[in-house]
C-alpha cells in the first residue's frame, strides 16, 4: 500500500473515532511486527477541563493520536497521546 492511502485511511478512521476533523501530522513506515504504518493526527476538541467545570467557553485543545496499520492497512493499535516528536 503506498502513503496516501495509509494517510487518507488515518485520517478517516480518526475522523470518525473522534467526530472531529483530523490532520495527518506525521506517516511513517515501520519494519517491526511484520511492516505497516505508524501516524499521528492532531484533531481540535473542546477541553475537558473547561467542560467539565461549566464555563461556557469554546477554548479548544490540541489532541494528538498515534495509529498504526498494517501492511493490509488494517488498523492495529490506536491511542491519545500528551505529545509527540515531529
């Protein structure tokens, strides 16, 4: 599979996990497990913390989330993570 069909089915399936629209921040390909991808996506929610205290705000924060794919560009793993390195 070549990088833009692992990078649109990052997106998507990001997209559709989270509601919200998400940007492919980093692709990679990886040689470890048997091969695929390793992705992050950033995607823009509304904080937790601010929701969570009642404040009738829109302060946004910046999520980020590492996917990996298979070769078959099958999603095997998927979290949140506090940071990435670009």
């Amino acid at each position: 599979m070549n990088f833009e069909e692992a990078a649109k089915k990052v997106q998507a399936f990001v997209s559709s996990m989270t509601g919200k629209p998400a940007t492919l921040v980093k692709l990679e390909r990886i040689s470890e497990n048997g091969g695929g991808w390793k992705a992050y996506a950033e995607v823009y929610e509304e904080s937790a913390f601010i929701k969570s205290v009642g404040i009738p705000s829109k302060v946004m924060d910046r999520n980020f989330y590492e996917v990996l794919l298979n070769n078959a560009l099958e999603v095997t793993a998927y979290a949140r993570k506090k940071e990435i390195e670009l």
